[in-house]
C-alpha cells in the first residue's frame, strides 16, 4: 500500500541489501555499457577517463554518470581540481612553450566538458576556488588561441545566470509551504470545497502536472545524491535534507500536502454520498494523472485515499465504484521492486520520446518520490550497486568501480535531471 513520504523516510545507511538480480533494459551479459570505458576501475581511473585530449572526448553519458556519483567519493570541488591539474600534466600546460597544434585541438574538447559539466551540475560552480580553477586553465590555453578566453567568458555569464536562477527556486518553492499566520482570529470558514473550483479531472490533472514541473525543473540530480550522503548513520530519525536539497525538500513536501488534501476533501462532506462522489471524482483525476504521466500526484492522491480517516468510511467505500481505483493502485504495488510502476514509467518515457505535440508530452514519466527510480528504496539500491557491499560512501584507494554498474544506477537521474526544463504553457480549458 502507497504510503506518504516525509523527510525521516529518506535513506538510511545499513541494512543494505543487493538489489535484485532481474535484467534492466540494455543490459547484456559481458558488454560494457558505455563504450570506450573500463568494466570496472579505481577512482583515479575514471578521473582519467574524464579527462579530454587532443584526440579523445568521453561519451556524454560517462560524463553524467560519473559526475553525479562520483561526489559520493569525493567533493565536486577536488575533482575539478584533479581534472585541471590532469590536464595540465597530459598536455604539458605548465612549459614555457606549448606545443599549439595539440592545444588547438585539445582546447575546444576541455571547454565543452567544461561546459556540460556547468549546464548539468551547476551549483559544483558556486565557491570561488573552483572559478579560480577555470580561469587558470583558460589563462593556459588562451595564448594558443584568444577564443578560449572569450568562450570561458560567456560559459561564465550562462553559469551565473543560471546560479541566480536556482537562486531564485528554493525561496519561492519553499516559500509557498509555509503556513498561513494570522494576526487576528481567522474567519469561521475559508474552505473552498475543491469540486466547487474544478469539477473536471482532467483539467486538475493537468494543473497538478504543472505543479510538479515547477517544482521538479528546479531540483539538480546531485539533491537526491546528496540527500544520502547527508544522512546520519546513527540517527534514523533525523532529516537528510540540508541547504543543498532545499529543492528536493520542496517537492517531498509538495507531495505530502497534496496526500493530506486528498484526505481532508473526502473527510470535509457530513454526508456518505457526497464523500463517495469526492472519491470517485479523485480516482478519476488519478487515473488522468496515469495517462498524462504524473506518477508523483498518482501516488499522492492514492497515498491521501489509503490515509486512515479515509480508509475507515466503511460505509463511504461501500458507495464507491472501487474497479479503477484497485487497477490504480496495482500499478503502484510495492512488489518486485515496483515492477508495476517501473514498467509504466518506461512505456511513458517511450510514449514523450515519440510525441508529436507538447501536450502529448506533458508529465510523461514524471516520477513518483517513492519510487525505484528515485526514492529511498532506490537510493539503498544504487548505492549497494556503486560499492559493492560496503554501507560507507568512503571507499579504500585499492576499490574498484564497476562502471557499468554506475552506469545503470544514474539513468534514473539523467531522466529526472530532463524533466520540466521548460514546462507547457498552461491551458485554461482541456484541448480537444
């Protein structure tokens, strides 16, 4: 049975157990996943394959997927260093006089994994030491070529804009949690019954969606890293949230009021039958939410509906045309690792790769918090998959990373990191 998700279900580090061994899509037996990279490897390793040369670039996936785990090992901060003093070292940076035919090619690749990484990760780029780092790196290059230097410019200018962006997220985000506090007694009645504001679901369904884009367009896939890393071993109560989850923190909340609205607009009507109506109305803006690709409200509205003040109306319930609410709630079925769930998140990823319009495109495959994908289940999971066996984010020097592995942890991520970049223009009225 769904449940809510508050800040003291996140992970926990112990008890961990492999993840199950059933195939994941793409996987095959023997082949490495990202071509080009080892099977496994140490940490310094990877650093390397990270690095650019004159002649070689690493895949754009390998990009992602080390970035977003590496900082379970080391901060984002040191790697840039390490990366810059690699590339210092390879491409002899620091002699009086460079070879400028291997700068020429060696410079445009170091600037564009410079600029994925500042598109991708852009809050690795707030302290002032790792600007430094930049600024050195292009006062090497530049001589060879004065665009260098113009280009780090405008990198610069994007990442700034970008940081300010992200700045402006938490607070507003946040901000609308908050409770509402009144300087004097508030009036007897400031309920507005929900079916009195909007009657269709689908119209609800859509503005839920819209909703959680805000909210999801502002959270960096490194949050729900972060998130475990922040956790306390020895105190399984206490919140993984911090200032750099703050985004993250929003969206858990979010869910957790729209659990609680559910619940409370089913309780508010005195009589049976207008309490079965307001079920059945929110089972059908569940399943609108099914089909546009909204699993995070999915969960919400079937999580508020198994809340206990809901679930006790035996005689509400007994008024209810339960059919689809039970179709719903098995797509959301814990069992086998949320393979129900899982399942219609790949045929809604496929369904937006393949749409036409953007309203087809709309939430497909928004995720749910208490998914597998990415929630604390998952992170269990992932991080059983990153070291192996160990419950310590910390490996030894000797350890080694099985890429693949990492490779298939992050995907979630990267897909997360791509949603509600840019939301849909809001409709007043359903398309036809």
């Amino acid at each position: 049975m769904p449940r809510t998700l508050s800040a003291s279900d996140m992970v926990t580090r112990g008890s961990l157990s492999p993840p199950p061994t059933e195939p994941t899509d793409g996987e095959q037996a023997g082949q490495p996943l990202l071509d080009g990279a080892p099977s496994s490897a140490s940490l310094d390793t990877l650093i390397q394959y990270l690095v650019p040369t004159a002649d070689y670039y690493p895949e754009k996936a390998y990009i992602f997927t080390f970035l977003l785990s590496s900082r379970l090992f080391i901060e984002p901060q040191e790697l840039l260093a390490r990366v810059c003093h690699l590339c210092i070292e390879q491409q002899q940076l620091d002699k009086p006089v460079l070879d400028k035919a291997q700068v020429r090619k060696f410079g445009p690749k170091l600037l564009q994994l410079l600029a994925e990484w500042m598109e991708t990760f852009p809050r690795d780029f707030q302290e002032e030491s790792t600007i430094r780092h930049l600024k050195d790196m292009v006062g090497r290059i530049a001589p060879c070529d004065e665009a260098y230097r113009k280009r780090m410019q405008q990198l610069l200018q994007a990442l700034h804009q970008k940081l300010v962006a992200l700045g402006q997220g938490p607070e507003g985000v946040l901000g609308a949690d908050k409770p509402i506090s009144y300087r004097t007694k508030p009036p007897a009645s400031i309920h507005r019954e929900l079916l009195g504001v909007c009657s269709d679901p689908y119209m609800l369904a859509q503005q839920l969606t819209h909703v959680e884009l805000e909210r999801l367009r502002h959270i960096g896939p490194e949050e729900f890293v972060q998130a475990f890393v922040n956790k306390d071993p020895l105190a399984g109560t206490k919140p993984c949230f911090s200032d750099k989850t703050d985004n993250l923190e929003a969206y858990v909340k979010w869910f957790n009021r729209l659990c609680y609205l559910v619940a409370t607009e089913i309780c508010m009507p005195a009589k049976k039958k207008q309490r079965a109506q307001v079920i059945e109305f929110f089972i059908d803006v569940a399943r609108e939410c099914f089909n546009i690709g909204n699993f995070n409200s999915l969960m919400a509205i079937i999580s508020g509906m198994n809340m206990s003040p809901v679930s006790r109306l035996k005689k509400t319930w007994a008024k209810v045309k339960t059919a689809k609410f039970f179709v719903l709630e098995h797509q959301m079925d814990p069992t086998g690792n949320f393979y129900n769930y899982r399942t219609a998140l790949r045929g809604a990823a496929h369904r937006s790769l393949t749409a036409h319009s953007s309203r087809e495109k709309v939430g497909q495959g928004l995720p749910g918090p208490q998914s597998s994908s990415l929630g604390p289940g998952g992170l269990h999971q992932r991080t059983w998959m990153l070291t192996g066996q160990s419950t310590d984010p910390t490996p030894c020097p000797s350890t080694a990373f099985v890429i693949d592995s990492l490779f298939l942890v992050m995907l979630p991520y990267l897909h997360a990191s791509t949603m509600g970049n840019s939301p849909p223009p809001k409709t007043d009225q359903p398309t036809p």
